[in-house]
C-alpha cells in the first residue's frame, strides 16, 4: 500500500517497515505490485516466500533532486521489487516522491532485451559480437573519410563514469566535434551563464540555503512537478515566514502555491527581469559594498537598462507587478529557474540577467543566490567529466595546457582533438544531413523525440547509419541500423551528480540477463576496437573508470580527486570541490576573507542583455503563440511514463475564449495545430490559466517537437522550444493522413484541405 500524498511526496506506510517515526517520515515504500522483468514476463510475487536481495542503497536516476534509494531486487530473477527512500541519505533522508519510484520499480515503455540489427529494413535479432562488429566496422570507414565521421549524442542519464568514457572515446578516440549531450536541450544558457558570470559552472548554493532564504522566487519552471522532493523544502520554507513568488507565462502546479504570479507574456524574461532590475536601482536597492568589493561591470550594466514602464509594457505586466518583485529582493533570495529561461535564443541572456539581479542586490551569500534547476538525473555530472564543452574538471576546451594534460592522461595525440567542442544537438543534426558525419550514435537519448522540429530529426537520423543504445525501444530506436540493449536503473553501477553538486553511488539491486550490457561496457568494448591506446583493456570497472576521472578533475574549479568509491560507501553523497577525503563543497565563492570567483579578476561579472524581441513572432498566417511545458508524469521523452497513451493525442490548455475566437477549428474536442515545420493533432483542455492567444503543449509527448523551432541561442546553442508560431485548423477524421498525435508533411503546414 502506497499513501499518496496531494503534494506528490509519498509518506512512510506503517505495516512492513515499523510506523512512522521521525527518523522514517517521508519514507515511501513500493510494492504490492507485479513488476514486468527485463525479460518482457510478469513475476508475479503473490507466495509471499519469494527470495530477495539485500537492500541496495543507490540514487534515484529519474531526476537531479539526487535522492537516495534503496532498492530490493528478486535473488532468483532480473528486475526490481521494491523501491523506497533512504533515511540514511544526506540529500533526502528517507524523502522520495511517487513517480522515482514508480518510474524505477515499475517503468512503463517496451524493455529492449538483445541487439538488435536491421536486415532488409526491419530490426531483427543478433547477438553482441555481430553487433558491436557492425558498429566498428562501420565507424572505422567513416572514421578513414574524416575524424568528424561519427556523431555521437550523449545524455544526462548515464552515470559519471559512463559519461566519461564517452566523451573520451568521442574526443579522444574519434577526435569528432559533432560529440553533445541533451543536457544542451535544457542547461546549456544556465552553464554558459554560470561560466560567463562566475567563471565556472554549477549553482553557488545548496540544499541548505533552502530553509535560509525568506524571499524564493522560481522563474520559468515549475519544480512542484518536475522537483518534487526539493519543491517541499522550498514550498516549507516559503510558508514558514517567507514569500513564494513565480514567474511563469501559465498557470501550474506551482503556481497554485504562490503568494504572488507574475504571468508575464511569453519570450519575455529578458525584459521583466531588466524592469525589475532598474527598479532595484531606482529604490537604491543596490548593496553598494558588495558590488564594489566583488562584482565588475555594474555602471554598464546600469547604462544599458531600460524605463520600467518600457519593459514592464514589453512583459505584459503591470509597473505595480515590477515594484513588488524588486522589493522582494531586499530580503535574502534564491531565485531558482529551469527551462522556461533556458530554453531561449536569449537564454543565456536572460540567466546572465537573473543573475545580475543576485548581484546587485548582494543575494550572493549563504541562504541566498542564484539556483537554476536541473532536469535530468546526472546533468551536473555530464557538465562536468563527459568533455561536451569543456574537458574533465572545467577545463577550458581551447585552453593548450588543458588539452595537453588531457591528451597524455588518455594517451592519444593532442592534435587528434578537435579545436572547438562543436555545433550543438541542433547544429549536429544539420551536419548529420549535410556531412561530414556518417554514423551517428546515440546513448541514452531520444533525439526524434526530444529535439524540436522533429521531423527534419527524423529525416536526418533516417538517412544516416544509426547505433541507438538505450534501454527502451524509443522513436530513436526504431530508425536504427543497431540497437545496444543497455542496463538501466537498478541495473547500473557507477556514480550520478546531483544539481548542487553531490556525487552518489548508484548500484545494482538486480542482475540483468547476459544479452543486455551496462554502458559504460558497451562503450568500452567499442573504445577497445576503435583505439586500442586509449582503451587497452576491453573492459574496465565502474571504480577505475572513475578513479581515471578524478585524477583528471585534480586541481580544478569541479575537483573531485578527495571523493572516492570507499568514501561514498561511507558517507552516501559527497559534494565537489573535494580537494583531499576529508573536503567537501559547500557555498562556493565566498568564506571569511570575501568573496573570491573563478574568472580572470577573481570578481564576479554582470551584464548588459538586452530584450531582442521573439524568434518566431505571431502574424496573420500563424496568429497563436505556442508555448511548452512539464506535465507531472513526463521526464526523459515520456519513455518510462507514457503508459497506453502513447497514440493519444497530446492535451493542448487553450484559453476558453480562444477556443471561441477560432471555434471553426475544433471538432469534437480536436483540432490540428500547425506551424512552418509540421502538425499535429491535439486534444482541446479549455484552461483560463493559460492566456488568451497562447496554446500550451506538454513536453515530451512525440508529436509536440514537430511544431517547436530550431532556433538555438548562439552562445549556448541550446534552442528556442519555449515559443513559436502556431494555427489552429478543423481536422479532418477522413484523411488517412491525420492520425491521432501526429501528422507528417512536407515541410509545409499541414493542409486540411487536400
Ligand atoms: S525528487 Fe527526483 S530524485 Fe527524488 S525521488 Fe523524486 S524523481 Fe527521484
């Protein structure tokens, strides 16, 4: 028996495992269910004598909160039976919200369970010497044309260690630039933000600033679903004698909690958050001394703000709306954001100005800061080892010292890696149409379905030679030539990051069947083909693997040569910078002397974006705005969580109003909404949370990133998917062509008259 809570935050039950206490409140524990195995049967556990394992303490691989799991396998079987939170857990104690659970014991989605090869067109059977043979093979022929033969497209879901191999096989090996990761879909303006204004990555804060702050303003994101287990810490501290303020374009869950919405037009962030800014300045809201003592940049900054009432008017609000937010900066403020910022052509931008607020107003200390919210389980992790943007440890990816250690400590050719770290997903998808590339190899990731203007995805990774590792079958996975059936949670063994910073193990609970590799092995036994000098074992152990890392990471802004497998078996999460074992981070950039930053002056930098206006706007043609969002059961493209309701059409929020300005274009509860690279079918949810003229679509259904524009910020590379363009149009019930979800065109709107 689960108690599910409104708040999405289970609590302990009381009969197996003793009644609740103070030490297990919040504890979840899953069972009572009929989990499906990786070998596609149902062990149905109702003799009450089937043997387990043994707790296994790991993390919750479902999102970057970082809880601590334990998790209980059968002794006589693969797969998981119970999952539950860990009291012992630094990050969670005991804490843990439904869908980590559910979404690790019980996944929705077709487990893969052997390789896979395509024979005349379809996916067939093999085994893995065939498999991994084909990839080699074919890669090596790429790899003669050109270094930049083979794409490879990471994620924020494998561990630290897989993430490493990866990258060093991709650069190291390969020597490609087309290497990313779709932490790039979602954190790539935050990092660059972070980079550009403190001269490193990662949030200043932690968890335990959370109950310090009085003021908690959340910009853009809505962590009560997306966060659940960290929302509470913040929803707490924000009723215990503090202020919850959102800013988002439409109603939410998180919303709902709030003392204040600020619901501002969409697109932009840029201009409110600049109006808000003046306003600090013109109610001398300005700490003085902190921006003398440790900040650069502030007059230029101040010279390039505009009138409040000017961007108040671009934001949609009104001037009253910047008055009350300015004013709560004067309390101490973290200011969390996710991607309703991010996911911008002025993401970058707009973090920059989010944080430029942290700074003028001296939010830069204990219980205060700038938070964004990470998505994914171990994007911090993948930022930081996987050599995306920069190399192991932060080291600057263009910097000839940097990429000589690198180069010696893999033991290749320094001149074999590639000068820049590439176009981004989006740019490597052009380039997987255009060339050089002609492999491409995805891990862990859903690129048809996660990346916008997914039709010209799907084209791109048709035409190309395609090696889809992943645990599920995926849209990805169905265009592939060769499919590597990968472990997944509970199955894995390695280390994940969380959002501010903590390094925890993750464990095996279960074995899994031999037909089915971990990643890092699969990696590996490709890496040991392709370059043997930089691979020359065909395996190698999660802990040397990570041993290799750390040593790497010696000495640099992410340091963590002091966090070995040994002390996390003691202490379960340990935070980086830990220069030595018994170091651990804490706030960064500030202790007794003042504050000390990672850029060239040691101060921190402000900036001076300004609003440039939408990428797609609206006109005749294509007079809605749409706009994006997290429905509460959907992480990770939906893989685990779609349940049967994967040929369902996606559910649109339309103002009622809306619905009756175009009311020819619905049809029992339909209608199809097009814009300049695709359509789809959706079903109408009438919502007065959402604006008049705006449409709302959940992320991570199939059909959404048909619509979205691929339009990317050209300082992070990470696109637009917050806003576009969009009609509404009468479906058409007898058109084969229209299915529920989906309908594919030829790059024109689809017609709903032919
Ligand atoms: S909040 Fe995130 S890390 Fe914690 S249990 Fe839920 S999904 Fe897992």
């Amino acid at each position: 028996m689960i108690q599910k809570s409104t708040d999405g935050i289970s609590r302990a039950r009381t009969d197996h495992h003793g009644p609740t206490t103070s030490r297990n409140r919040g504890v979840v524990v899953r069972s009572g269910v009929e989990p499906r195995l990786r070998d596609g049967t149902v062990r149905r556990r109702d003799d009450g004598e089937t043997p387990m394992t043994e707790w296994t303490p790991t993390t919750c691989m479902r999102c970057a909160v970082g809880c601590g799991h334990l998790q209980q396998g059968y002794a006589n079987h693969y797969g998981l039976d119970t999952v539950r939170g860990d009291a012992n857990h630094p990050v969670n104690r005991g804490l843990a919200c439904q869908r980590g659970i559910d979404e690790t014991a019980d996944p929705d989605g077709e487990w893969l369970t052997r390789p896979l090869i395509r024979e005349d067109g379809k996916l067939v059977a093999t085994n893995w010497e065939t498999a991994i043979g084909t990839v080699v093979s074919r890669m090596e022929d790429a790899l003669a044309e050109t270094r930049d033969g083979v794409a490879v497209l990471g994620s924020g879901q494998q561990t630290n260690e897989a993430a490493y191999a990866l990258g060093k096989l991709a650069r190291g090996g390969f020597g490609t630039r087309y290497y990313d990761a779709n932490t790039t879909l979602c954190m790539a303006s935050a990092v660059t933000a972070y980079y550009q204004a403190f001269g490193s990555d990662a949030p200043p804060p932690t968890y335990e600033d959370i109950p310090e702050a009085r003021t908690h303003v959340i910009w853009g994101a809505n962590p009560a679903v997306a966060h659940p287990v960290m929302y509470r810490w913040i929803a707490d501290s924000a009723a215990d004698d503090g202020e919850l303020i959102v800013v988002d374009p439409v109603e939410s869950e998180t919303v709902d909690d709030a003392d204040h919405h600020v619901q501002l037009d969409p697109g932009t962030d840029l201009a409110f958050a600049r109006a808000v800014l003046t306003q600090v300045v013109d109610d001398g809201g300005v700490d003085r001394e902190f921006v003398a003592e440790a900040t650069e940049g502030f007059e230029a900054t101040v010279a390039s703000l505009p009138a409040v009432e000017d961007a108040a008017e671009t934001a949609g609000v009104p001037v009253e709306t910047v008055e009350r937010v300015a004013d709560a900066f004067a309390d101490p403020t973290l200011l969390y954001w996710g991607m309703g910022v991010n996911q911008s052509v002025q993401g970058t931008a707009t973090a920059r100005a989010l944080i430029d607020l942290c700074l003028a107003t001296g939010n830069l200390s204990p219980g205060s800061g700038p938070f964004s919210l990470t998505g994914q389980a171990n994007s911090m992790g993948t930022r930081v080892c996987s050599s995306k943007g920069t190399w192991p440890g932060q080291r600057e990816f263009t910097d000839p010292d940097h990429r000589e250690t690198v180069a010696e400590a893999w033991n290749v050719p320094v001149d074999r890696l590639p000068d820049d770290p590439g176009p981004g997903p989006v740019g490597i998808v052009d380039a997987i149409a255009d060339g050089p590339p002609e492999v491409c190899w995805t891990v862990a990731t859903n690129p048809v379905a996660g990346m916008p203007d997914g039709d010209r995805v799907r084209e791109a990774l048709d035409e190309t030679f395609l090696v889809a590792q992943d645990a599920f079958r995926t849209e990805t996975v169905e265009l592939a030539d060769v499919v590597l059936p990968a472990a997944t949670w509970g199955e894995s063994e390695g280390t994940a990051t969380n959002m501010e910073r903590r390094v925890s193990r993750v464990r095996a609970a279960t074995e899994t069947s031999p037909k089915i590799k971990q990643d890092l092995d699969a990696i590996v036994a490709i890496g040991a083909e392709i370059d043997p000098d930089a691979f020359p074992e065909p395996e190698v152990s999660p802990r040397a693997a990570f041993d290799e890392l750390r040593e790497l990471t010696a000495g640099t802004a992410a340091d963590l040569s002091g966090i070995s497998y040994d002390r996390l078996d003691a202490e379960l999460a340990v935070r980086w910078p830990a220069p030595a074992s018994d170091e651990e981070g804490g706030y960064r950039y500030v202790d007794d002397d003042g504050w000390e930053f990672a850029t060239s002056s040691g101060r921190a930098r402000f900036s001076t974006g300004v609003h440039g206006g939408l990428a797609e706007p609206t006109d005749d043609d294509y007079p809605l705005t749409l706009t994006t969002g997290r429905r509460a059961d959907a992480y990770n493209t939906g893989v685990r969580s779609r349940g049967d309701g994967t040929d369902a059409p996606p559910l649109a929020r339309i103002h009622p109003e809306t619905t009756l300005e175009y009311i020819e274009a619905f049809d029992r509860g339909k209608t199809v909404v097009a814009s300049r690279r695709g359509s789809a079918t959706v079903a109408v949810n009438p919502d007065d949370g959402v604006p008049k003229g705006i449409l709302w679509l959940p992320i991570h259904h199939p059909a959404v990133n048909v619509l979205t524009l691929p339009a990317v910020d050209p300082e992070s590379d990470e696109p637009n998917f917050k806003q576009c363009a969009v009609d509404v149009r009468a479906p058409r019930p007898s058109n084969p062509l229209v299915h529920e979800g989906h309908q594919a065109t030829d790059g024109e709107p689809a017609a709903t008259d032919d």
